[in-house]
C-alpha cells in the first residue's frame, strides 16, 4: 500500500448499533496514478492469497465502482511478462498459473502445486472426459460408450476429486441421475468455459476419442438406464 493511502483514516458509520470501518473502494482522495497502483496491488493481493480463482464479482469488492477490472489484468499481465507465472482467465474467474514452459521443472522438483488435481487412472480420465463432452449424462449412457458398465466407485473417485456432481435427473425411464463436471473440473484443466474442451475432430485424428461412439451410440439406447442407477 501506496505511503498516502497508509496514512488515510478509514471512515466509519454505525451498522446494527455497531461501528464497523468502511473500506474505501474509491480511494477518491489519491491522485489516479496511485489510485490504480493502490487497486493493482489490492486485485494481485487477493489473487495471491486466494486457493481459487477469483471473480470479477470478488475483485469488485475492493475496486472502485469506476474501474475497468479488464485493464487492471491488462495491467497485471503486462508487469508479469518477465516472470514465470501469468494471470490466466480459467473456470469463470482469474488465477496465478506458472507458465506451461516450466511445467518439466516444475515436475522434475516434485513439489505438490496448487493447481493440480487428483491422479486419475486411465479409465477415470477416459469417462472425465466423455463426461465433460456430453454432459449432462447418465451412468448408464457412459456404459453404452464404453461397452462395459462404468463402475459407481469411478463415479464416487471423480465426485471425491471435485470433478463431478449430480445434475438433472434423465427423462428416461427410472429418472436416474446425470452427471455434469464442475468450476474445479475447468480449473485443474486450466479452461475458462466447456468451449475450450478440445475440437473433437482433433481427438479423433489423433485416435484418443471415437465421434461415433460419443455422439451416436451414446443415447442409442434411452432405456438402458430403466433400473434408475445412479
């Protein structure tokens, strides 16, 4: 904090009988240059400090009412172009994110990250995956997909690792449950939205995923899930 922002005295009002301190989003009395210095380093403070990342409904809190948060990043990144790490738009908000030329150095000292998510096995990140891509999607939908039935304990790993939740019950006989992935599921996968899955046609070429069985077969069959499994 800026020395002239140090010595202000905050102002207060009398909330419920109680005196509580305002904090003074607007900084009106700063010259603007230490203004948006003053409101850069309260966003970086916030951002540093915060286990996910942070919104623009959360930066807001302690910005002022006229100031373009898009800038502000704009201003962030630009400081932080000579180091190792970004401010990254990931799950609906912002996040400090090392910077993908350093992620063998970063394996290699083995440190845990704050980003990273729970290992998954093989068929784990096969369904993750069919999940993300037809959501919202039953158990038994995902089983047609892989010609064998996907296990509830696969289900309950992913829930536990924050990747997956409930979402609308199907219309299918029985009403089972679908399953949708969540911000967490964006986040550890640095995306901002479901449109940044990759192109499907990508991960065909590349034969890690069939278009056919995704698309086609998965709903070819809407009463495989009649018993209500979830």
């Amino acid at each position: 904090m800026t020395g002239a922002a140090a010595k202000r005295t905050p102002r207060s009002a009398k909330t419920n009988g109680a005196s509580e301190h305002l904090f003074d989003r607007e900084l009106e009395d700063l010259p603007a240059e230490l203004r948006w210095r003053e409101w850069m380093l309260r966003v970086e403070a916030v951002m540093f400090a915060s286990a996910e990342p942070v919104t623009r409904e959360t930066l807001a809190r302690v910005v002022g009412k006229d100031c373009s948060i898009d800038l502000l990043i704009d201003d962030l990144r630009e400081k932080l172009r000579a180091r190792p790490y970004d401010i990254v738009a990931v799950a609906g908000g912002w996040q400090y994110r090392s910077r993908s030329v350093y992620a063998p150095a970063i394996r290699a000292s083995q440190v845990p990250t704050r980003s990273g998510g729970a290992r998954l096995l093989e068929h784990e990140a096969a369904v993750l995956m069919a999940i993300a891509y037809l959501q919202p999607v039953t158990r038994g939908e995902l089983s047609k997909i892989f010609g064998k039935e996907v296990s509830r304990d696969t289900i309950a790993s992913l829930r536990d690792a924050g990747f997956l939740v409930s979402g609308p019950r199907s219309p299918t006989p029985g009403a089972p449950y679908t399953y949708v992935t969540t911000k967490h599921f964006l986040s550890v996968f640095g995306m901002e939205t479901l449109r940044d899955l990759p192109d499907l046609e990508r991960l065909e070429d590349a034969g890690l995923l069939s278009r056919q069985a995704l698309v086609k077969e998965a709903f070819a069959d809407p009463g495989l899930d009649g018993d209500g499994q979830s």
